[in-house]
C-alpha cells in the first residue's frame, strides 16, 4: 500500500466520489487526453483511486499522470506522482515506478511521501530478485535504494521493512557465490571453489550460508592436501556453529583422517578466526 498521505486517501475515498460526481459516464472508457481538460484535478485524480480499488493499476497510472500533465504546480499533481509511482509497482511495471518515485524524490525531496517514493524506488529493484539464477546487477541495485531508506529516513515506517529486506537481498549476493562454488568444486576445480566460498566468510558473514562455506572448505582444502587449512576452517565452524549439520560433516571428514578442528598457521582463514572467535578486527 502507499504511504502517508497518498495511502490514507486510498483507504478514504468512496464509490460516490470515485464515479467523479456524476462524470463517470464521461469517463467510463479511457478518453482522448484533450477530454479531460474539462475535469479538475481532484476528479481525474478520484478516478485514478477507483482504478486502483478496481484492480486496474495501467488505468489508474493513466489517471494519475493525466493530473501531473494537466495541473502541473498543484497539490494534486504531486498527491498523484507518488500514486502513480505506486500504480506502476502494482502493475509490475517496474522501470515506470522507479522513475515516477525518482521524479517525486527530485520534486519533492522534503516531503512526507518522501520516504515511500524512496522504498517504492528499492522495491522496484528488490521485488525481481526473487530467484538465485537472475542478474546480480538487480540485487546490488536494490541494496544500495534500501540503504538510502535505512540511512536517510530511519525514523520512518518503512526503514525497519528496508532492514529486513536488505537483510535478505545480501543473503541472496552469498547465495550466488555459493551457487558457483558448489559448481567448481563438483567440477574439482578447487581454487576457484575456495575463492567463492572465501568471499561468503570474509564478506557474507551474517548471512545464512557462512556454516555451509565453512564446511565446503574443509572439503576443498582436504582434497587439495592442504590439511592446516582445512583443520582451520573446521575450527571456526566448531566455535561458531557447533549445532549445524555442516559443523557434524566437517568433524566426520576431519577424523575420519586422523585430524582435528584447530587453528594452524597464519592463513587468511586464521585471521578470520582472530576476528571471528576473539572479535580481533584487523
């Protein structure tokens, strides 16, 4: 749903007022733009409400760009900017929404509704993430608008909204990673395997796929021969995630050859678990 004011005059308005008084009938069908000259601004804007309420979003962004057209320097002209950024996004129109909101963010930057021009512009990116497979560009993307809700706007109702799908956008760049490091170490092209899985612990360390990076390390440094490594990479999934199934795989391939889950050496992976284990952030 839209946010301030745009959103409560969603929920206020009523069918008497969405049948423009009347001028439905005018209206009834999309008109010619030169049409509408003879409506005001609240009328065509009222019409744009009843598209939304009846499911029609293409309509209802018609409407309300129709409004932004005609009373350029109105009250109503930027009440339906951001509804019709929110038009567009319900529409799936993504690339409209974004540059409806960005429009409302330049025009408007001080304004209530800035904060919801500036989620409907994240979500624009956030909500064609939704598989592993797709372009990473679109994730970064959405990371960076969502920051800008966190950072600029933290008081407002959807910075905590913004939290959680940042949270989970990151999730999805260590899912990737994960993804092709899975693939070369499949392929036993193991340096390549160790760099992706490098990247989920050294930058994706809150994220939900740091255990399995650990344990697919173990894997690829034992079957390297480098054993410090691997016993290194056991020891943080031991300290940090003893309850998971990866921590019971990593002991069992760890003892089934005789070794144990401790630190060695002064590897990347033991100045990760400095920072790790003893909070030593170098």
């Amino acid at each position: 749903m839209a946010g301030g004011k745009a959103r409560k005059a969603v929920i206020g308005a009523t069918l008497a007022a969405l049948a423009l008084s009347g001028c439905g009938g005018a209206l009834g069908n999309r008109p010619q733009p030169q049409q509408l000259e003879a409506f005001t601004a609240e009328q065509i804007y009222e019409r744009g409400e009843f598209e939304i309420n009846r499911n029609s979003p293409d309509e209802a962004a018609f409407y309300f760009g129709e409004v932004e057209r005609l009373y350029p320097y109105s009250d109503w002209a930027k009440r339906a900017l951001i509804m019709q950024a929110y038009a567009y996004h319900l529409d799936k129109d993504y690339e409209n929404s974004r540059g409806a909101a960005q429009r409302y963010i330049d025009f408007y930057p001080t304004d209530d509704d800035a904060a919801y021009a500036q989620y409907l512009l994240a979500l624009s990116y956030y909500d064609q993430i939704d598989l592993v497979g797709r372009d990473q560009g679109l994730t970064f993307q959405a990371l960076q608008a969502l920051r800008t809700v966190i950072e600029r706007y933290p008081d407002s109702e959807y910075a905590r909204s913004s939290i959680l799908k940042f949270d989970l956008a990151f999730d999805h760049l260590a899912g990737k990673e994960m993804e092709v490091g899975r693939y070369y170490l499949k392929r036993r092209h193991y340096p390549a395997a160790i760099n992706r899985f490098r990247v989920v612990v050294e930058d994706f360390q809150t994220t939900t796929h740091t255990p399995e990076a650990l344990y697919r390390l173990v894997e690829a440094y034992l079957s390297l021969g480098l054993v410090n490594e691997a016993q290194t990479a056991g020891a943080i999934l031991g300290y940090n995630y003893q309850s998971t199934e990866w921590y019971e795989d990593a002991y069992a391939l760890l003892t089934g050859r005789g070794l144990e889950a401790r630190v060695f050496g002064d590897s990347w992976l033991t100045r990760i678990y400095r920072q790790m284990v003893k909070g030593e952030w170098l």
